[in-house]
C-alpha cells in the first residue's frame, strides 16, 4: 500500500514536471492561432525554464534570503501538491491523507511564498502584486473549502481520492445539480488563485493592471525560472484536480504497469483538453477591474454554499 | 503532589514579590525574573499532573460563614495551568532582559509574579469564591501592568481604564450567574453545582451571565473593545501573558459552563455560543488585516482566535444536543487545540513584536522595514509564529484548524434542518477566518522584516539581548513541535476533557476515528522534503557555475526611486481589502489635493489620511457612555449645596416610605 501510493507519487511528480511546460505552451499555442499569429510551438516554455535556470541573477540591494528560498518553496509545495492530488491514481498514502484541507494548507504555503518574494525587494510593483494576490487568495478560500465540501457530503470523506474513487463508480453523480454547482464554483476558484484571465492577464505588460507579474519582476535567472515552473505547476495541478473530478475514468485503482500507463495518458488528454478550452475561453474574455473581481467571487461562494445546503437536502430526499 | 505543587505556587509568588521588593534595582531582573519562571513551571507540573489524573486538594478555612476555599485542579484545569505555566515561565525569562525604565520597577515584577500565580490558580480554584477571588486577583495586578508605562504615554491610562471597566463588568456577570447557580444548589462547590441543568429560567439567566461575562475576559465580540487598547499599551512580555494565558481562561469558564455545570442546554444556548464566535472571528480577523499597529494586530488576531473558539464549543454544544457525540467530542478537542495552538505562537509573536519595539521604538508597521537582516532571531522566530497564526501546515495553528474543520464538515447532517445550514455557513466563515489571516500575517512579516527600512530607527535596530532570544526561541520551537508531532497535544486535549475519539497515529501524528481521519505532519514534512530535495540539487548545480550578482538598485520597471518612502506599506498592503470591506470596517479617509498655483491641472501635493476606528465602539459604546454622562450630569442639578433643598429631600423621601410602608 505505502509502496504503491510511493510509486505513484513519483510517477504523478514526473508526469506533472515533463508535461506542465508543454501544457502552458499548448495554452499560448491555443490562444496565438485564435488571435491570427503563427505562435512559438508547444515546447517554447520548456526553453525559456532551461535558459532561464542557466542564466545569471542579479540581487538587488536590500533583498534578503527570500529571494532565493521563495521559488524553491513555491516549487516545493507544488510539486508535494502534485504528488497529493488524484491525477493519475487514487491510491493515497495511509498516514498522509490527500485531505481536502492538507492540499489548500499546502496550496496556501506556494502563495505565501509568491508574496513574501513581491515584498522582499521594496519596490512598490511587487508590493501592489503581493497586496492584490493575498486579497484575492484570501477571498478565494472560503469557495474552495464549501466547495469541495459540497463534494465530500454524500461519500462522508474530505479525501480527495475517496472522491474521485466514488465518481468513479457512479458517474451519474457528476452530472447531478450539486455537483455541477459546486464544479462551476471550484473552477472559478481556480481561475482566481492561478492568476488567469478574467481576474489577472498572464501575458500583460501593464504594470498598473499585474498581479502575479508584478511579484515576480524582480527575480531573474533561475529564481524565476522555479516561479514560473511552480506557478505553472499549480495551474496544472488544480487544472488536473477538476479533470480528476469532471471525468474521472482513466485514473489508476491498483499500480500496475498498464493502469499507471492508462493513468498517464488519460491525464495528458484531461490536461490538453481543459487547457485548451480555458485558453479558447480566455481569448473572448477582458480582465475584470480589480473592485470587482469579489462579486466574482461572492459569486461563487453562493453557488457552493447551495451546492452543499442542496446535497444535504436531496440526502434526505 | 498536587498540592504540593499548588503551595509551591504560592510560596514561590510570595518569594518572587519579596525579591522584586528588596533586591536593588540592578540585579532586581535578575532575581525577580527566575523565580516568576519557577511560579510558571510550578504550574506547568502540577498541571501536568493533574492532567495525568492526579487528585490532590488545598483547604484553606476561612472565618466567613462560606465554608472553606478549595483549590483541586481537575484535568481540564491542569489542561490550563500547564498552557499558563509555560507561557508565564517563557515570558518570565524574556522580561528578564526586556524590563527597561518603568517596567523594571517594583510594583511592575510584584504585579507581575501576583499576576502569574492568580492566573495559575484561577484553573485550580474547585469553588466558587475562591474561583472570583483569584479571577479578581488575576484582573487588579493586570490592570495595574497595563498601567505601568502611564507616565510615557497619554494612551496608557484611557486604555487601562477600558480594561478596568469592561473586567468589572465581566466580574459582576460572573457573581450574577454564580450566585444564581449556588443558590440553587446550596452550596459553593464546584461538584455540589454540577448537578444543576435543565431548562428553567433560572439555568437560562444563569448561563447568558455566565457565558457574557466569561465572553467579555475572553475579548470576544462586542465585549472585545478593552483587547485592541489594552494589548498594545502593556509591557510585551504582559501582553504576551495576557493574549496567550488571560483570555484563555474564559474560554476555560466557558468550557465549565457547558461540560460542568449547565450540560445539556437547550439549542440556543449552542447557537449563542456559535453565533458570538462566529462574529468574533471574522470581525477580528477583518479589524487585524486592516490594522498597522503591530501590537494591535496582534490583539485583534487575538479576538479572531478566541472567536475560532467559542465557534468549536457552541459546535459542540450543538451536536452534542443533536445526539452524535462523537463528532462533538473532536469538535472540543478542536476547541482544546487552538487554546494549545494560539498560545504557542501568540507567546511567539508578541514576545517578537517587543523585540522590535525595544530596538527601534516603533510600533507602526508603516515605519519598520528590513528587520530581517538585522534582526535575525527575532525575525526567524516571527516568521515561524507568523506561519502557525496563518495555520500553514507544519505548524501547530493548521493541527489546529484541521481538526476543527473536520468537526464541522462531518457535523452536518440531513435529518437535522438547523445543523445542515448553519455548518456550512460556519465552514465558510472559518475559510474566509484562515484566508483573511493569511493576509494579515504576510502583511506583519513582510513589511516588518522584508525590504528597506522606512524609519531611522528601523535602520538602526540591533539584535535583542540572549534571554529574550533565548524565550522567543522556545516559543517559536513550540509552535513548530507541535505542529509536526501533535499525537502528544491530541492526548493530552484527549485526557483533559475525557474525550473519546482522539488519540495519536503513525509518527506521533493525530488521529480522529470518530470522523475517520488523520494527520500525520511529519511524513508530509518527509514528503516534502523528499521532493525539495532534487530541486535544491539543481539550484546548486546552477549556483555553482552562476553566483548570484548584486547590483546597485532593483529593477522596479526602471522606476525605482532610492528613497524607501516609496515602498509599499501595511497600510497600503491593505488598501484593496479596506476598500472592498468599507461597509463593516468604515474608515474615515481625508485626502487633500493642493494644486499647483500656475496652472489647476498640476498638482503639487497630495495629504491622504486614513484612520479606522472600532465600528462597535463607535456606534455602541461611546453612544452609551454619553447617555449615561448626559444622564449623571442632569443628575447633578438635584445636588445644589442649599440645605433647604436637601431637608425638602429628606422631607419627601420620609413622606414616600410612609406611603410605601401604609399600602
């Protein structure tokens, strides 16, 4: 059992590690075609982390040990996010349970980590990036939790695999009211805490309008590097969670070689097919101001809020 | 044994207050502070005794017709004497090297080793009056600490008359319900009460007194008002005694009132509980994030995780009502966690926030800056009690919250209307709690410790002396202990409460078959290290061939300016959240725009000023007060100094007990 969960761990680590580049690069591709440019092929981001881990960085005068200690955290945590969360399997480790609540603590540790680097050099962009980003995570919280709480009601587990097992075996329970509820609430949830489009712009070069941009425009060399692999990791991840939860056929019950490998395939088709259709998506949307980015978000928490209040209530019905 | 260690209490307070009174001033620290510390480990082993299930009484006869003072901890006092006594002894080793001007004086020490040992023997008191002794013992000598540094600032003595008066008012609502609860039972004792419950008017009346008046020594909301005034202006090694022991203990009443005296309560009485909780947290949490005042930060996190608490006992309560007692045995442990949890790194933070006031004279978060490196202990230390305030895994604060959101999320039940929508609710004021501290806290640390000093004195900051590094280093490493090995923290919760339904699990991780979950922070912790550990190899292997360059100025998108006036603030960290919460918060903001005298479309300056008050005390208290000053003052016209008037009084006042008296 230990050994399994081990073996899949690993396996979800590496799969995650080689494909998110490839994913996000996919998600440029998507959107360059859409808007008429040729665009730099699915492998570019792949490039960028290897010239970017090989070159210089430079530190700025009054930076401290976070500078260097926030990306390797930020890596860190994503990638433990990526050994805890369903993606190719749902074996789970016995005494580290792949709880709801442990994966958005270990979620949070990356974001914290993202902040304190946008604060470390005092300049006043990464400062607005880090205020923007925790007030935006902080609100972003309470949906995750009720949202996946909605999920957790009729098996009586916040573990995640249990979840995702339980689907599984009743696929009629995806389609049901609470779980799209609670899916369209968890999805907006995500958007949000990864810095897409509508509540941040990933490719602007505006300043005044960053977020997640803002925190990192004074890391340079590899420090970036491991911001940019993480932030794009936690976007997979989350991205893969709602695969995990929206189809939940191709995941691994038992570690074989074929399941692992019917595994790994079924994500990398999860993953090109939600990244495509959130870069499809994100082409016809304008970023929201930022005042209004909570009603989004009071939004959502309603619509999860009824997703649980309404599962108890068809329990009984 | 155990009274044994309780006499030792009291003997060791008597030392420790004789010692402050005659050792000369330059070795008074030296002297007073070990045996305040020793009056803390006293308690921490009889507490831990206690909790072990041993028995042990103090008798002490008393020549009025109340029979006699009983202190006998049981296992949920010890519970709390253990949390006081390591609290009291950590921040006894750091006054040690804090006290400065007129906190090292004499009162300051004696007031402070009374104020320990009350503490400590409030959790042990086994009836009521010496319960309301030692509860007002406990209340005069932190009044008096609060008062210590008067003569400094002109904010000291508004803020302890605050304090005075909202403890008299807790006090009187405690003798209220006591005396109505000893009353029906005839009887003083703690065991004799026990008996008393059900649902008359009396238990009811008896439990809102009880339960508001331990509410107001706890800070909850809106009985919260002296906290934010109080904190800031004491001594940091007092408030750090106040926030992480003090309140605790009414969160300790509370938790007596529903599992000694009153079980069993009608549904309401676990939705008021809840309710006030619920309130409390958020508004907390809320009135913190804006804040930039460091100590009052702190203070209001304070009230956020009082609230956390009372919400784990009214969830409790409720459940218990509602018959799955299982659930509502993790929900109390939840509760017994974050007493545990807060008190670790709230003793860490305050002690840290001391730190910084002692070596730059700043309390202002606007002002701070770049402590990390000059800083370096304190700065580790707060960071760590930073993390467990913002429950991030691996530290005690997250054990904490965890298990109190798997009380909720497993509480909830179809057949019961009230619990399936008030849980849900709760679990999303508890998230919006953990998101909102989050921020606050990356807020304190970052601004504090990170960037460029934005004060001369910030600047200049050294690094703290060796015993109150030596105290933040305990307190820091508790957090951190318990955090990743809570199996220990889940038995003793387990015994102090008779709990079923909680014990320990891998390596030494916490187990709740009661809602079929566990945590075992420790192999998270290997996992994780598991994972960083290739990461790290190629960073090195890069470092290698590239050593990091320093340049002259951060990029900044070409604007940065050298002055660190232009960094961003707390309060401008907070901007967005005031602005998106300006309906509860209701800040007061001026901005003066002066134009340039040639032309109306340059400006030449911008004055922008915010101040945020207290909604509660703006809109409730002081309307309050000025009714009663309004009304005492139109009183005053009765009194004229004409004696005439006084024997018409008199005259009257015989007229009207005639009448009365004939009728």
């Amino acid at each position: 059992m230990r050994l399994d969960a081990a073996v899949l761990a690993v396996t979800q680590v590496v799969v995650m590690v080689v494909l998110t580049p490839l994913l996000i690069g996919l998600m440029r591709q998507v959107r360059s075609r859409l808007e008429g440019r040729a665009g730099a092929g699915i492998a570019q981001p792949w490039r960028d982390v290897r010239k970017l881990l090989a070159k210089e960085v430079l530190k700025a005068p009054g930076t401290s040990w976070v500078q260097a200690t926030g990306p390797v955290v930020l890596v860190a945590s994503s990638l433990v996010l990526c050994a805890l969360i369903p993606l190719v399997g749902t074996v789970a480790f016995p005494l580290i349970p792949d709880d709801l609540f442990v994966v958005v603590g270990v979620l949070l540790i990356g974001t914290v980590a993202l902040a304190l680097v946008g604060l470390d050099a005092g300049s006043a962009f990464g400062g607005m990036g880090s205020s923007r980003h925790m007030t935006i995570a902080a609100l972003v919280e309470p949906t995750v939790l009720v949202a996946i709480y909605a999920l957790s009601v009729p098996i009586g587990s916040s573990a995640l695999s249990q979840i995702v097992d339980s689907r599984m075996q009743s696929p009629a329970s995806i389609a049901a009211p609470v779980s799209l509820l609670a899916l369209v609430a968890l999805a907006i949830a995500v958007i949000a805490e990864t810095s897409r489009m509508p509540v941040d712009n990933p490719s602007t070069h505006l300043e005044l309008t960053m977020v997640h941009e803002a925190m990192t425009l004074e890391s340079s060399g590899r420090d970036l590097a491991w911001l940019e692999l993480g932030s794009w990791l936690r976007l997979a991840a989350l991205l893969g969670l709602i695969g995990a939860l929206v189809l939940p056929w191709g995941l691994a019950t038992e570690i074989t070689p074929l399941t692992l490998l019917i595994g790994v395939v079924a994500v990398t088709i999860k993953l090109a097919i939600l990244g495509a259709v959130l870069a499809t998506v994100e082409v016809f949307l304008a970023k929201l101001r930022l005042f209004r980015v909570p009603e989004l978000l009071a939004g959502s928490f309603v619509l999860a809020l009824l997703a649980v209040t309404a599962s108890y209530l068809t329990v009984q019905a | 044994m155990i009274a044994a260690g309780l006499l030792a209490q009291a003997g060791l307070m008597a030392a420790a207050v004789v010692l402050a009174a005659v050792v000369p001033a330059r070795y008074r620290a030296r002297a007073a502070g070990p045996a305040i510390a020793g009056i803390g480990v006293a308690g921490a082993v009889t507490g831990l005794l206690a909790l072990g299930g041993s028995q042990g009484v103090v008798e002490m006869p008393v020549a009025l017709p109340i029979g006699p003072l009983l202190l006998s901890p049981t296992a949920l006092g010890g519970f709390f004497m253990l949390v006081i006594g390591i609290v009291g002894a950590i921040a006894a080793v750091y006054a040690i090297g804090y006290v400065h001007g007129p906190s090292a004086s004499r009162s300051s020490w004696m007031a402070l080793a009374v104020f320990l040992a009350s503490m400590q023997l409030v959790a042990a008191a086994a009836d009521v009056v010496s319960f309301l002794l030692f509860w007002e013992l406990m209340a005069v000598a932190s009044t008096a600490l609060v008062l210590t540094e008067h003569a400094q600032r002109a904010t000291v003595r508004p803020a302890a008359i605050w304090y005075a008066g909202m403890t008299q008012v807790s006090f009187f609502l405690l003798l209220a319900g006591f005396g109505i609860l000893a009353a029906q039972a005839g009887s003083t004792q703690f065991t004799a009460l026990a008996v008393t419950a059900g649902d008359s008017t009396e238990a009811n009346v008896a439990f809102v007194c009880l339960v508001l008046g331990f509410a107001a020594k706890a800070g909850v909301v809106p009985l919260h008002v002296w906290l934010p005034r109080a904190h800031p202006e004491a001594p940091s090694h007092v408030s750090a005694l106040m926030s992480a022991a003090m309140v605790k203990l009414g969160v300790y009443g509370v938790i007596l009132v529903v599992t000694r005296f009153l079980v069993g309560g009608a549904t309401w009485w676990g939705l008021l509980i809840l309710g006030l909780g619920l309130v409390s947290a958020v508004y907390g949490i809320l009135q913190a994030s804006v804040a930039s005042d460091l100590k009052r930060l702190l203070a209001y996190s304070t009230t956020e995780n009082v609230g956390l608490m009372l919400l784990a006992i009214g969830s409790a309560v409720l459940l218990r009502s509602n018959g799955t007692t299982g659930v509502a045995d993790v929900a109390l442990a939840a509760c017994l966690l974050l007493v545990m949890a807060h008190a670790a790194f709230k003793t860490t933070l305050f002690l840290g926030a001391g730190s910084i006031l002692r070596a730059t004279g700043e309390r202002d978060l606007d002002r701070l800056g770049g402590l990390g490196s000059r800083m370096p202990l304190t700065a580790a230390a707060f960071g760590i009690g930073a993390l467990g305030a913002a429950a991030l895994p691996l530290t005690v604060g997250f054990v904490a919250e965890w298990v109190l959101l798997q009380a909720l999320i497993h509480g909830a039940s179809a057949s019961d209307r009230i619990l399936a929508i008030v849980m849900p609710l709760t679990v999303g004021a508890v998230a919006l709690t953990a998101g909102l501290a989050l921020m606050t806290f990356v807020k304190a640390y970052g601004i504090a410790f990170l960037a460029r000093p934005r004060s001369q004195g910030a600047e200049q900051a050294r690094e703290s002396p060796l015993t109150m590094r030596m105290a933040m280093a305990a307190a820091a490493m508790l957090v951190i202990a318990l955090g990743l090995a809570p199996g220990l923290a889940a038995r003793a919760v387990a015994d102090a409460a008779g709990l079923v339904g909680i014990g320990s699990t891998g390596l030494l991780g916490i187990d709740l078959p009661a809602v079929g979950a566990l945590l075992d922070p420790a192999w998270l912790a290997i996992l994780a290290a598991a994972l960083a550990v290739p990461v790290l190899m190629v960073s090195l292997r890069y470092a290698r061939r590239r050593p990091r360059r320093e340049v002259d100025l951060a990029w900044g998108c070409g604007g940065v300016r050298v002055s660190p006036r232009m960094q961003y603030t707390a309060t401008s960290y907070a901007e967005p959240l005031a602005r998106i919460f300006d309906d509860s918060l209701r800040p007061e903001r001026d901005v003066i725009v002066t134009h340039s005298s040639e032309a109306r479309y340059l400006v030449e300056r911008i004055q922008y000023r915010q101040r945020l008050s207290d909604v509660f005390e703006t809109r409730l208290y002081l309307p309050a007060i000025g009714l009663v000053d309004r009304m005492t003052t139109a009183g005053r016209r009765l009194q004229n100094g004409k004696i005439h008037f006084y024997l018409a009084y008199s005259f009257i006042a015989f007229l009207v007990v005639l009448v009365v008296v004939t009728l």
